[in-house]
C-alpha cells in the first residue's frame, strides 16, 4: 500500500473485522461481555476518527499518493485468523491480545510513514495507535485476573 | 482494489438555463474516461444564440438576486456545501473518471472546491464596507461594495470541479449571476454542481452552466451585458481573452501557463524534498499549472566535487523514485499516477521527450516505455520521464510541457539559479527546498513568481488566499479566491453625505 486512499481504506476495514471479532468473543464469553462489546463500538469510532481526518485534510498539494512510499504490507497487519469455537476464555484474550498488538504496529508505522500529510492524518493514526495500547493493557490485566492457564 | 464508478450508463450533457436542463442544438462530442477508453458522456458544442439565452437569463435574475438579503444567499451555499459533503466521493470518483486523476488527487480537488464554498458562505462579513464620521464638519463618508452583474468563467480541463468553484461562489455570494463554461474534455463535474446549485435553492437564472467550445467564449466577450471573465487555461488564450475584455471593459482574471522551478540547496532533507517532488511533478500526471517542471540543485558553498556529488544523488533519487511510481486506472487505489487526458494531450508531451532527447539532453527515465497497474489500453498513459543535462534554452527547459516529465538543470550558485527562474516568461509557482532560513528568506523576497513554496513542492493556496501569478501566467489585477476574488466581483460605492 503507497496511497493514502489504499491505507485509510485497509484501516476502515480492519476497524470493521475487529467490530465483528469483538461482538463475536461477546457472544461466546459472557466473562468478558461489557469489555469486548466496548472495543467493538470502539472500533466504530477509530473507522469514523480516521475517514474524518482523510476526508476533511486531503489536498492535492500534500504527497498523498506518495507518502505511504516505503509502503505498508498488507499482509502483515490483516485480521486473517478468526477463534476456533473450542477455545477457552484465556485463548480467546491472548487471541485478541495478538490482534490488538498487530493493529497497533499498523498504525504506528502507519503515522510515521504519513508525516508528510495534512497533520490530522498522523494524529489520527497515533491516537488509534495510544488506544491499542491502552486495550492491550486492560486485556492483559484481565488475562491476567483469570491466574495460571 | 478498483473502487466502484459512479457513471454505469453514457450520460447525455445539457445545458442548464435559466433553471431548467436544456438541450442544446449544437453537435455532440464522445467525452471518454482517458484510462479505459470508454465513452462516458456526450456534450454539446453549443451556440452563441445559446449561450446569448444564459446571459439574457443571468441579466433578467440579478436584479432580485442582488437585492436578496447576503444571508439569505449564502444559505443556499450553505445548503450547497452539505449537498458536495453528502455526495463527495460519488462526485471524486466522476473526476476521476472524466479526468484520469487518481482518487486521492479527485478527493483533494473536490475538498478544495468545497473550500471555495465555505470560505465564500462569510460574504455577510467580508462583503462589509467601511465608514469614517466627521470626514468634514457633519459630513460622513462610507465604502458599499455592489455586485456588478454578470459574469463569464471559463473552466480548464485539469481541474474541472475545483477551478470554476475559485471564482463562482464568490461571484454569487456576492449578488452577481454566472455563466460557467465547463471544459468540454471533461464536463461531467459541472453538470453535477449545477444539480447541486439547483437543489440548494440557488434561484433560476442565477447559476448558469452553458457547455461548448470558442462560440461560447466569445459569445461572452463580445456580450454587452457580461462584466467581467474569469479563465484559468493557456497563455495565448488567456492573452487574448485579457485584450478582448480591456477593449470591451469588462473585468478579467486570466490564470495561464506556467514552467515552475523547484530549488534544492545542498542543505535540504532530500528523502522529503523527493517525495514533495514525486507529487509536484508527477501528480495529476504533470496536468497542473503549478506542477513542477525544471528541477535545479544548486551548487551555493560546494566545490566542483561537491557538486558533482550532490547533483548526481538528486539524479538518481529522482530517477529511482519515480520509477517506482504505479501508473494506472485512478479509481484503483493502489494506483499513483493516472494516464493524461487523452490521446493527443500524450502525443504532445511524448513529442517533447522527443525533442528533449534531440535537443542533447539526457533521458534518464523514458516515460514512452508504459507500464501499468491492471490491463488498459495505453492510449493516454505515460510513465514518468527524467531528463537531467536540461538548459534554460531548450524547448523542454523553457516551454510548458502539460506532462509527467521532470527537467533537472544546474546551478552553481543561488543567484545562477534565479536568473535561470527570470529568464523564463513564466511566473507561476517556485519552490525552495533548503534548511536554511537565510536562503528561504532571499527566495520569497527575490523571485518573481505568484505563488513560492518553502519546503513545499506544490505552493497551492488556500481558498482564503489568492491564488496568485506573475508575468506570462496571469493577466489581470485581481486574482481567484479569497479576498480579492470578492473584490473582484464587487464595485466599490463611495458615499459623502451630511444633512441640513
């Protein structure tokens, strides 16, 4: 991915997957019901977070075709596993666990790669990118809570 | 990933009149997506009677429209911003597809234009006279801006959304009625702003868009009842139209032809002075008027090692750079450079590689050889093309080539460098690349072009500034945008008054 458009459109859409993952693990871990379901509806808000800061910033006198130059793999940020249905609570944190740690390695290479732009576009990323973290932090401290596996 | 287009069935262009869609009695002309070769639209050439009924029309409106409360008519801009917002990406990907640009150049152009809408939605404030009590014993004086009348604009191929929206909010806001001349290549955004103007509420008559070609124009200049023109196109065009208008009085921004210089000082971030430079010459396939055109690393404080050293990395981080540019349909994401226009405008750039190689300069990347992202016919596609060895006098050096073609000069020193700039006619845009503030200080006061860059390879100003140019780039006084564009389409009324 070189283009700004083909990096905010990957964003959406892993912002989309992970909603999906997190209603999911909702579903099947009453446990974890309330935290998952507020990363979901977090996610919403990242995709409208990051499309806002696109849409509203673009200009043709900023390098938008040409910031993401180094490029980004998409192959190596995507949500392309799901949890398998025998997999107990503490699996599905680590899995989740996991997830969250790509999608921030996403978007930090994401807003350093984009500090050419319109500011609000790194901004953005490196908002996403704290967020991660922080979900990293609750969920460890959850999986944390449960004790030795 | 290819995203979906918005145009699925080949749209017949009408002329928009007096509030209604009108078909014209002119010949229709194929306008076709420049990357796959498909006719997209059928526009009409239309008429002098035709464009004599849009003026007459625009005449018969600007009485109640100029009498309407400023408020009242930035309502309808108001209305026409959360219209574009709704519609914005239908409305980029129509660039792209009219055009060839790519999606993120389409959603920059239609944010741009949006711009336009918002900065003139302020008309209630920045339409305001001024006024001084006691100029004299119990006499005051004051300053009321009045709207004129009519006004022309001629729109260009390269940007056909934003660039009629640099002078038509303002022109309306301001209580004057247009008539837009879209270009007939890529008419398509216009079409769609005038539905949109239509269901904001702007009245009939006062927003006319008239499609077609020379009969037009002149339809325009020669029109008693037209005020002033706005033209954004080449410099003969724009020479003329100037001449035309100062024989018949009328008001005129003529923004014209440009070759703009980028300067790298030994100084700069050359990783970020490239990547501004990928877009500065290479963005809209090189179709800008602001574009890039003659690249010049200057040699200030280097000895003849040092130079040749320093010239040499800025040749080759060029030349590597943009032969990694991914050239393609633009409503593919992926993609970074779209192809030109059409056919011929590709024929006309391909000639001046021709010319280049002919007149001694060096080919260091050939554009001729296309390669693209995806399987299109490579009709209208060029690939990015570095020349390095380029001097001022060359046809490449010196003329506007409209096309994915960067020209690298040398320069020994900064003064050489400005000279190079002031012995061409163009006085568009420059750029400076430099950490130094003392060298980017003797650039913006020094160089004698509208628009200057410091560290930034597209000086494209905001729409809260004007868009500016010199010499052979722009005839006129005022320019599009902002302040003076509001100046532009307003007479200023002086009154003196006391009472007995």
């Amino acid at each position: 991915m070189k283009t700004a458009s083909a990096v905010i459109s990957f964003a959406a859409n892993l912002e989309g997957d992970m909603a999906k993952l997190y209603e999911d693990l909702a579903r099947r871990y009453p446990e974890g019901r309330e935290i998952f379901l507020s990363f979901s509806k977090g996610n919403g808000q990242n995709r409208a977070l990051l499309e806002r800061a696109y849409y509203e910033a673009i200009t043709d006198a900023i390098e938008a075709c040409f910031s993401f130059e180094e490029g980004l793999d998409p192959g190596a940020y995507a949500l392309d596993a799901k949890p398998t249905g025998a997999m107990g609570f503490a699996d599905a944190l680590r899995f989740a666990i996991e997830a969250e740690g790509r999608a921030k390695g996403f978007y930090e290479e994401a807003a350093r790669l984009s500090r050419g732009l319109m500011a609000d576009i790194p901004r953005a990323f490196e908002i996403i990118a704290r967020k991660r973290g922080d979900r990293i932090a609750k969920l460890k401290a959850l999986a944390e809570g449960l004790g030795p596996a | 990933m290819i995203l979906e287009e918005p145009i699925k069935e080949v749209i017949t262009i009408k002329n928009y009149i007096d509030g209604e869609w009108v078909a014209s009695e002119g010949e229709l002309m194929d306008v076709v997506n420049p990357a796959t070769q498909e006719v997209i639209a059928k526009v009409p050439i239309s008429t002098k009677e035709e464009v004599e009924a849009a003026i007459d029309a625009a005449r018969r409106a600007f009485p109640i429209w100029r009498s309407t409360p400023p408020l009242s008519r930035v309502r309808c801009l108001f209305r026409m911003k959360e219209i574009m917002e709704d519609r914005f990406e239908e409305l980029s990907r129509i660039q792209t597809m009219e055009h060839g640009k790519t999606i993120d150049e389409s959603r920059g152009e239609t944010r741009r234009g949006i711009e336009n809408v918002e900065v003139a939605t302020g008309i209630p404030s920045l339409m305001m006279g001024y006024n001084l009590e006691d100029v004299a014993s119990g006499v005051d004086e004051y300053l009321i801006r009045q709207p004129l009348g009519v006004f022309g604009i001629v729109g260009p191929f390269n940007f056909p959304f934003m660039v009629p929206l640099w002078f038509a909010p303002y022109a309306v806001a301001t209580g004057n009625c247009v008539v837009i001349k879209p270009s007939s290549e890529d008419p398509i955004s216009q079409m769609k702003i005038a539905e949109i103007a239509e269901e904001a509420g702007i009245p009939p008559g006062v927003w006319n868009v008239v499609n077609g070609g020379r009969a037009v124009v002149s339809g325009m200049l020669d029109h008693p009842d037209v005020a002033g023109i706005c033209f954004v196109g080449s410099t003969p065009v724009g020479r003329d139209i100037y001449r035309r208008c100062g024989e018949t009085g009328k008001r005129v921004i003529a923004q014209c032809g440009a070759k703009n210089f980028i300067l790298v000082m030994p100084d700069a971030d050359l990783d970020r002075t490239i990547a501004a430079c990928m877009t500065s010459f290479f963005g809209n396939a090189g179709q800008r008027c602001l574009a890039g055109a003659n690249l010049v690393p200057v040699g200030e404080g280097l000895s003849e090692r040092e130079y040749e050293a320093f010239h040499g990395k800025v040749v080759r981080a060029m030349a590597e750079s943009a032969a990694r540019i991914a050239v393609g349909y633009g409503l593919d994401d992926s993609v970074q450079m779209g192809p030109l226009r059409d056919k011929g405008k590709k024929e006309r750039v391909a000639g001046y590689i021709g010319k280049g190689v002919e007149e001694g300069a060096k080919l260091v990347l050939d554009g001729r050889d296309v390669r693209l992202i995806g399987d299109w016919p490579h009709d209208a596609f060029l690939n990015p093309t570095v020349f390095e060895g380029v001097s001022p006098d060359m046809a490449i050096g010196r003329e506007e080539i409209f096309g994915p073609v960067a020209c690298i000069m040398r320069a020994r020193s900064f003064d050489e460098a400005m000279e190079m700039i002031h012995g061409n006619p163009f006085g568009n845009s420059a750029s400076i690349f430099t950490s130094s503030g003392k060298w980017a200080r003797e650039f913006q006061y020094g160089v004698r072009c509208g628009n200057v860059g410091i560290n930034v390879g597209l000086p494209a100003p905001m729409a809260f500034f004007p868009f500016s140019g010199m010499k052979d780039s722009f005839f006129g006084t005022l320019h599009a945008q902002g302040s003076e564009a509001i100046r532009f389409f307003t007479e200023s009324k002086v009154v003196i008054q006391r009472w007995f």
